[in-house]
C-alpha cells in the first residue's frame, strides 16, 4: 500500500493550522465554523473520540484488508470525500483536485449542488463514480433536469439533504459577509491582500462559481442579486411526498442525508431508500441537537441490516473512521479534513490527505488485530455509558 504524504503535516490538525495561514480568514472560517455557539461542532468530535477499541494482541492475523462493498462497488478505504459547498472559496480548483484524489484512491466523491465545479466536470475527472448531493430546487422542472444531467453524467448515488429546512445561524459568516446575501467588505479585501499566493490563483482561476447552477442563473447579476437568486431557488424541507417523488424519478442508488431520528429513518426504509448519512451538516445548521456519534450508537443496533448506515460530521482522522465503523456504521465520510488539505497544499492536498487518513486507520487495524473493516464491531469496548446507553 502506497502513501503519498508530506511529512511535515502528518495530522488533520497540521493541516488545519497551515490552511488558516493560507487562505482569508473569511475563508477558513466559513470552512472552520459552526452554527451559533458552535458547541455541536466540537462536540461531535470529542464524543467520537470517547469511544474505545479493545485491541486483540495474542492471536495469529492475516494481512489487515479495509476494502470496502458499497452498493455494488468495492471500495479501497471504508471513507469518501463528503460533498462541501462552496469549495473553490478555499482553494481554486478544490473539487477538481478531491475528486481526481477518489478516483486515484478508490473512494466515493460526493459533489454538491452549489460546489464550484459542474456534474459533468466531476464526472469527466472520476470517469462516472461521484455521487451527487441535490439541493431541493423550489420547482419542479429544475430538479427534474439536475436530476437528468445526474443521470447522464453516469452517478450512481444521488443524495438528497433533509437537514437545511432553514439556513442556519452562522455567527462568523454573517460577521464576513457571506450569509445571504453576501457583501464585500474593507475587511475582507485587507484578508485578500494579507494572502497573495491565494488571490492570485483565484484571479487566474476566476472567482468561484456555482456552476453546476451556472445555466439556470440568469446573466449579469451582482453578489446581491445572486444571493437572492440562490436563496429563493431552493426549499430545503423535505416530506414523505417530495422523497417519494425522489425515489421514482432516480433509478440509481437514493441516499438520504441528514437524518437524527428514530421515526426519520422508519420513514426512509418505508419510502425505500437504499441508504442514510446521519449527519448534522458539521455542526452548521442545529446546535442544540445530538452529536452525531451518539445518533449512530442508538439507531445502528435496531436499522443496520434494513439499510445502509453511513455517518459524516466529526470525523477529522484514520482513528476517527475506525471508532464510527466500531459503532456500526457500514461507512464513514469526512469534509473538512480534506479541504483544510487542499487550502493548506493546494494540489498535493487530495492525495496528501487520503494518504495520511488511511495510514493512520490501517494503523489502528494493526494494533487492534482487526483485519476486515467488518470486524471493527467486536473491537469496541462498550457504547459509552458518558454517551447516555
């Protein structure tokens, strides 16, 4: 197993501390922050990294395998690149550069509707593999037609986010002016000039676009008008009618992304989803709510063999991964870690950052004795009694 990585950043965190030096602050804090207080934020991470692994040392073990079947597609690694909004903001290109990092890695690319590179283009650079995450357009005939270009740009998964009903309270953002809708202040553009290797490569780059929704997005309009556009284009509130819709129109792989709840994911097995994401967009859109860890702890015992589990928010590293895996999810996403790696090494950040995540989990699979990814359950110790089961 190959592993290509920079040794002076041998940790997410590294990465983090490099990216904040980087790029704006505005940038990194739209990439770094959370909703409100940001206390689901950071706790999602600290109650993951509560949870622990017994390690197996007096017994013979084979060589450690982390490939991984997913909907009919095996995987080299039981993670993916989780679909970020936005991403050409943190580093030009950094769509470009994760998704030709899955493809080269074997992992799933999620794309997101308002990411800064189009379904196509991420298609043409993953040769058909990425999944895609759809923002619900307001009308009918807007989704329909993402949902063509989708299909014929060959994703096999479609996510669909349950989780932005409402745009959530994001303190730093609306201080930086890139709440909806957005403004440029004199402080930004002091940011901008404080980071000139950044603003060059976005003006040879271009200013970041959402161009998955360039078509739709009528000519000529300013940051102003723009903001308005894309927040009266899309209704984040899904109900049983709109998924069901969902479901009938896309042939492939229907993901659901987002759900908490008990009654949420009886709902998505009734409507016949083939997975979920529990997920709580990174801590960006509810603090008060659940650590994600402690939703998957309580729902993966009861669903796991009626659907696909999958969990994102919180995961920062290889360890990370192998605790979520040990509390029962089928497979793991992380976002942030990936593009603090493109705004801290731009182009090297891809590979950089899927080398240094699956050395550190295959790693923890060696000095546990775990030698399939699903043996990872009978190496956690207990559900955490700090996590309230």
């Amino acid at each position: 197993m190959e592993f290509k990585y920079d040794p002076r950043y041998p940790a997410i965190e590294d990465l983090r501390e490099k990216a904040k030096k980087h790029i704006p602050g505005f940038a990194f804090d739209y990439l770094d922050g959370g909703c409100n207080e940001e206390l689901n934020l950071h706790k999602n991470t600290a109650e993951i990294r509560e949870v622990e692994l017994m390690p197996q040392y007096l017994s013979n073990r084979k060589k450690v395998d982390m490939r991984t079947s997913l909907f009919g597609h095996v995987y080299d690694a039981p993670f993916g690149i989780a679909p970020v909004g936005l991403q050409g903001l943190f580093w030009p290109g950094t769509p470009e550069i994760l998704a030709q990092a899955a493809l080269d890695y074997n992992i799933p690319f999620i794309l997101s509707t308002v990411s800064t590179t189009s379904i196509e283009k991420i298609s043409e650079i993953t040769e058909g593999r990425a999944w895609f995450q759809l923002y619900h357009p307001v009308q009918e005939e807007l989704t329909n037609d993402l949902l063509d270009r989708a299909e014929a740009a060959g994703c096999p998964v479609l996510v669909i986010l349950s989780d932005v009903p409402t745009f959530g309270y994001r303190n730093k953002e609306i201080k930086n002016g890139l709440s909806v809708p957005p403004r440029m202040s004199m402080r930004n553009i002091l940011q901008i000039l404080s980071r000139p290797e950044w603003a060059l490569r976005t003006l040879r780059y271009g200013t970041p676009k959402f161009k998955t929704m360039e078509k739709y997005i009528p000519k000529g309009m300013n940051l102003h008008h723009l903001g308005l556009f894309m927040d009266q284009t899309f209704d984040g509130r899904l109900n049983e009618k709109r998924v069901k819709a969902l479901r009938d129109k896309w042939k492939g792989k229907l993901v659901i992304k987002g759900l908490s709840s008990e009654q949420d994911i009886q709902q998505a097995i009734k409507l016949g989803l083939d997975g979920v994401i529990i997920s709580n967009h990174g801590g960006r859109q509810l603090d008060a709510g659940p650590s994600t860890i402690r939703v998957l702890q309580n729902l993966a015992p009861t669903y796991k063999d009626k659907i696909k589990i999958m969990m994102d928010s919180g995961l920062r590293s290889g360890p990370d991964v192998a605790r979520t895996l040990a509390c029962g999810a089928d497979f793991t996403f992380l976002g942030r870690s990936f593009n603090y790696g493109t705004a801290a090494l731009g182009k090297k950040g891809g590979t950089h950052t899927v080398s240094i995540i699956k050395r550190q989990l295959l790693q923890v699979m060696e000095q546990i004795g775990c030698e399939r990814i699903s043996n990872f359950p009978s190496h956690l110790i207990a559900p955490h009694r700090r996590l309230g089961f």
